[in-house]
C-alpha cells in the first residue's frame, strides 16, 4: 500500500510561505521549538482536562441551537477570538502535548452573533442539569 489514511495529516496550519525566498517572516527571529519547556503543573493539566471535558458537553447541548463556537478575550492583543469547536478542541490537546499554545490569529470575519463566551456556556450547562435536576425531584420515588 502506498500510504495509510492520514497520513501526512497535521494538526497545525502549515506555513503557505515555507521555502518561499520573499516569505514576509524572513526576518523575524524564529522561535526556538527545541528550547526547553517547562511542563504543564499537574493543576494546569488538570485544568486544560476539564476544559476539554467542558468543551463535550457545551458543544453537545449549544450546537444543536446554532453555536458553532466560543469567543475569547486574547490577553495578548486584547481582541475577541472566535474558535470553531474542533479548532478549540485542536489547541487545547496542542497544550496538553507539547505544554505550548499554538500561535493563533482572529478568524476570518466571523460572525460573533454565532459564539459565546466561557461564561455563558458554562452557565448555560448548569441551566440544563438544574432544569433536568428539578424534573427528578418532583417524580414520585425519587426520595424527595
């Protein structure tokens, strides 16, 4: 067989200027992937688990109603990004494997009326199992 299914898939965007003589990059100092990283704490990991667990159940309950994603405030550039549930899906396993952020940028003229924060979608999912909570309680045999 001449390759696997998938072979040759990256899960980061490959540079469209790679060998490219006028890359526009050329000049700034590359970074060093090499350098030593200092590892995830086992709380950072921790929390970078969670968040994945999270990001399964907002997705399960906002994307059925037209969400395709969640919008974060960059400390960085102090700009919104939007990130497709995969694309957050991608960075936080990206963390968790190398202990390093992907370098990211804003999306292409998203439309923020389709992303929420963190905040909402976490208040969101409490919403839910509150309101599937209350339903239990009233049922006859539930111990209440």
């Amino acid at each position: 067989m001449a390759g696997d299914y998938g072979e040759g898939v990256h899960d980061d965007p490959i540079d469209p200027f790679t060998g490219d003589p006028t890359d526009p990059a050329a000049d700034l100092e590359a970074p060093d992937d090499d350098a030593p990283l200092d590892p995830l704490t086992d709380v950072e990991r921790q929390d970078v688990l969670e968040d994945l667990a999270d990001l399964e159940i907002y997705q399960a309950l906002l994307a059925p109603i037209g969400v395709r994603g969640l919008v974060i405030e960059c400390e960085d550039c102090r700009e919104p990004h939007y990130f497709d549930w995969d694309l957050l899906r991608g960075n936080l396993r990206h963390l968790l494997s190398s202990g390093r952020p992907r370098v990211h940028e804003p999306a292409y003229d998203p439309d923020p009326d389709h992303y929420v924060t963190w905040d909402y979608a976490r208040g969101y999912a409490d919403g839910v199992h509150d309101t599937l909570s209350e339903g239990t309680e009233d049922e006859p045999g539930s111990g209440r």
